[in-house]
C-alpha cells in the first residue's frame, strides 16, 4: 500500500492513514495515535484496544477443555462466555482460570453458563517485567530441583512441581499481551515461540520432579553432573537474551553438541531410574537451543 506525501507549510509533511485500518481500530478525530521510527520503517499503532468478546459452548469438551479455555485468555478476549452441561466441567473451568488467567475473574455464572471478563488491563509496558521474572522463576525451578534431588530431600521435591503453575501463568500472560497486539510487532512471532518453548521446558522440570519424588529416586553423580550443566545451558541462554552479542551468541552454540552428545552416552549406561530424568534433560536442552533461531532473528 502506497500513500503520497503531502507538505503543509514549509517543514510540515504529512501522510494520510489508510481508511479500512481507521475504522478497524475506531480512531477519531482528534484521538492520538502512537508513531515509532525504527530505521527506514516507520510503526503508527493505536492504543485504543476495542474490546473483544467471545461466546462459545464447551459442553461437547472434556478432555480438551482445560487447554480451550486456555487458549482463549491467551487469544487475548477481554469477556468469555461459555456454557457447559456438567459440574466436573464447572470445576475445569473454575480451576484454569483461576491457575494461569492472570487479570481474568468470574463475573456471573448461571447452573449452565460463566462469564469471565478482564478487570484489570494487560498492559504493554508489563510485559518486559513478567518476562523476566518467567525465566528467572524458571532458573530457580532449575537450580532448586538439582540441590533438593541430590540431597534426597523428596518432600521439597514435590513442591517444586507445584511452581509449574507460576510458570504457566507468566508465560500465558505473555502470550496475552503479544496476542493482542500490544507488543513491538516486529518481534511478535520470535517473543511468542520464546515464550510458548520456555514453558515446555517448565514442563520438563515439573516432569523430572515428579518423577523423582514419586519413586524417590536417587540418581547418580554423572547425573547430578549432567542435571547441572544442564540448567547452566538455560541460564545462558538467558544472559544471552538479555545481552545479546556474537561472542556470547557463539560460546552458546558450541555448548549444545557436547552436552547432548554427553546426555545420549549417559542413556546407554544408566539405570533405569536416571533414565526418565536424563531424557527429560535432553528436551530441555533441545528446547532452550532451539529459542536461538527466534533470538537471532530479534537482533537482526
């Protein structure tokens, strides 16, 4: 779409907003809009949000229902609708939004529907701090596991698993805002598969601890070894994030063969209860290489 320019006065030039993206976004004579210069592209964007509303029956899901009515605050709906046909239904519902739906609360619920609406506004500038505290909670649910594993301290363990749901809530708060389209555009997709890959890895350390506390299981020190490098790969991963550079960029790469090359050896020699945990710490290390692709093309 091309657009002339236009001079007004003797510095003055102006360029006119197309009309089909005016009326999608509801601006008005008068309103202000936000503009960006970044190089040789030029961002206008709106921060007048019009609210989004969604109606939808769900009494044909059970299994599925926990991850739809997931997948609707993170779509971004500012008001949920939704009807359903049994108690257990009710209590799915209930208990996802009140884990992960951070700034969504019940406003009515009827004997066959609930309507959940927004009541305090994502807002952009939130989303650089909730990041963060994502992959710091993260490290810690990292670093915590390694030193409650090799201590035998089982009941600690199986606490850890119960910070998977600060995880999920950060990381679905994130992907809210980015859905939304309250976020630097240009990084949209990479931040979004940033987000959606550090919570897998979440998952695998909630799994690894499970694993253990149920069986209590004592693994071995190449293990405990490997278990350590592991979570050291994330936590470059994360100063790499934060302060991206080729040198950093480069001593990441080179860590990823060696450690998993070292996690496939592990296999073929250990018991069978450090296999679960070992397989597990090949995903995650698989997972945090993988967010490079997404981080690069962010620095670009």
């Amino acid at each position: 779409m091309k657009r002339k320019v236009i001079q007004l006065a003797e510095k003055t030039l102006v360029v006119s907003l197309p009309s089909k993206w005016v009326k999608q976004q509801g601006i008005k004579k008068g309103e202000e809009v936000d503009v960006e210069p970044k190089n040789n592209t030029l961002l206008i964007s709106t921060q007048s949000f019009p609210a989004e509303q969604k109606k939808t029956d769900v009494s044909g899901l059970n299994v599925m229902l926990g991850r739809y009515v997931g997948a609707l605050y993170k779509a971004g709906y500012d008001s949920i609708e939704m009807r359903f046909k049994t108690k257990e239904q009710l209590e799915t519902i209930q208990n996802i939004l009140m884990r992960t739906c951070i700034g969504l609360e019940i406003t009515e619920q009827g004997s066959r529907h609930i309507i959940a609406k927004e009541i305090s506004k994502t807002e952009p500038e939130e989303f650089e701090g909730v990041l963060r505290r994502l992959f710091l909670f993260l490290i810690s649910v990292a670093e915590d596991s390694v030193e409650a594993i090799k201590n035998s301290r089982f009941d600690e363990v199986e606490k850890i698993t119960l910070r998977d749901d600060n995880i999920n809530r950060f990381a679905d708060f994130c992907r809210r805002i980015i859905n939304k389209k309250r976020y630097d555009k240009l990084k949209e997709s990479p931040l979004y598969f940033i987000v959606e890959e550090l919570e897998k890895v979440g998952d695998n350390y909630r799994d690894i601890c499970r694993h253990v506390s149920e069986n209590h299981v004592k693994i071995s020190r190449e293990t405990e070894r490997i278990f350590g490098e592991t979570n050291a790969f994330l936590r470059e991963f994360y100063e790499l994030f934060y302060n991206f550079d080729f040198p950093r960029l480069e001593k990441f790469g080179s860590k990823k063969k060696p450690l998993t090359l070292e996690i496939r050896n592990a296999v073929m020699k250990a018991g069978k209860e450090d296999i679960p945990v070992l397989i597990h710490l090949y995903s995650i290390t698989e997972g945090v290489f993988d967010m490079n692709g997404p981080l690069i093309a962010m620095n670009c």
